[in-house]
C-alpha cells in the first residue's frame, strides 16, 4: 500500500519547512481527482495480487525432485508432479484430486521407472493380467502403453513397462495426457506439463 500513501502525500503536500504550511485545495474537483487516483491505485495493487495468485496455481504442478542418499549403493533420484486437472469420483473416493506423476532413477541399480497414481481410487488394472493405458505427448497420435499394479498391491498405483523406453518418449515432449480406466467411474484422461522438468537433475 506504499504506492497509495505516495500518491496521497504527492497530492496533498507541495513542500515543507520552518513556515506556515500552505493552503491546501479541497474544492470538490480536486477531492474526486484524489479519489480517482486513489482507487486507480488500488485497483493496480488488486490485479497484482491476483497475477501473484495465478502465478501460485502454476506452481502446483511444477516438478519436485528428492534424492535418498546411500553411502554403500548410491543415490535414489525422484522427480514428481502434480497434473494441471483435477478429478472427482464417486464414494467413496469423492472430492477434487488430481494424480500424480513420478520418475525415478536407482542409480545403483541401474533402474529407471515410471509410475501413476492418484490419492484415493481404483485403477483397473490387475495383479498377474496388467492394463493397457493410453498416451499422448504433445500434438501427436495417442499410444498404448503396457502397466501394471504396484507390488505393494495398492489399487491406486501403476507402473508402466519398459521404462526407459517410455522416458525416452517423454524427452522433448513439453505435455503428457494419461488416460487410464477407474472402477466404476470410467476413463479418466490426465495433464501433465513435462516443460518443467529437469533431466538433469533427474541425471537421465
């Protein structure tokens, strides 16, 4: 609000010193010439705030990066992001989620992989049988792609086959769509924005 005092001390005061202070205009067109720029400056001080807003929802789905450091085998990397949508399915996993993209690296192991989930859901894809999941990098042609659940047996996170190769895709991409199939709420196609990443820090 500095900017509204200035343009409030600019407007009232023309000078200081030892004398009488001088006359201030008060007429009616100077008090709406004053009131005129003191919501213009307001006005500019609320679109600010709202651009600083905007610029925080972005921010939701940047890419985050962890490392698990092991001093006998090396390093874990993870990088994760948020999709720029959101879902809600029916009970009783309702209310707005959205998934949930990670990349990981096992140097040690010399292991990449993939994974998808969402907080709370079934995605159909089964133990022993895997699914189908339906791709697409940028303007390009929608792919399928071989998944299959988490060895953890939860319902709510697929891995995608051949890794590698699928980060290979992702490469140059600047968006990934990700369409998988929920019980008993259907396809769901989710957005992620790959512009953000950082190979480098993922180290592949």
């Amino acid at each position: 609000m500095n900017r509204i005092s200035n343009i409030i001390i600019s407007t009232l005061i023309f000078g200081c010193g030892t004398e009488s202070p001088p006359k201030i205009d008060i007429s009616i067109p100077k008090v709406e010439a004053i009131n005129e720029a003191i919501e213009e400056a307001i006005d500019e001080v609320i679109e600010e705030k709202k651009e600083e807003r905007i610029v925080k929802r972005k921010n939701d789905w940047d890419w985050s990066y962890e490392v698990d450091s092991n001093p006998m085998d090396g390093d874990n990397i993870y990088a994760h992001a948020k999709s720029k949508n959101t879902i809600s399915l029916d009970f009783p996993y309702q209310g707005e989620q959205a998934a949930i993209l990670v990349l990981t690296n096992q140097e040690h192991k010399g292991k990449v992989g993939v994974k998808f989930g969402v907080p709370r859901g079934q995605i159909m894809c089964m133990v022993g049988v895997g699914c189908d999941v339906r791709i697409k990098l940028d303007g390009q042609p929608a792919f399928s792609w071989r998944a299959h659940p988490a060895a953890s047996g939860e319902s709510n996170i697929i891995l995608f086959a051949n890794a590698s190769r699928l980060i290979n895709k992702l490469k140059g991409s600047k968006k990934i769509y990700i369409e998988v199939l929920f019980f008993q709420n259907g396809s769901k196609i989710m957005e992620f924005d790959l512009s953000t990443l950082s190979w480098e820090k993922i180290k592949l």
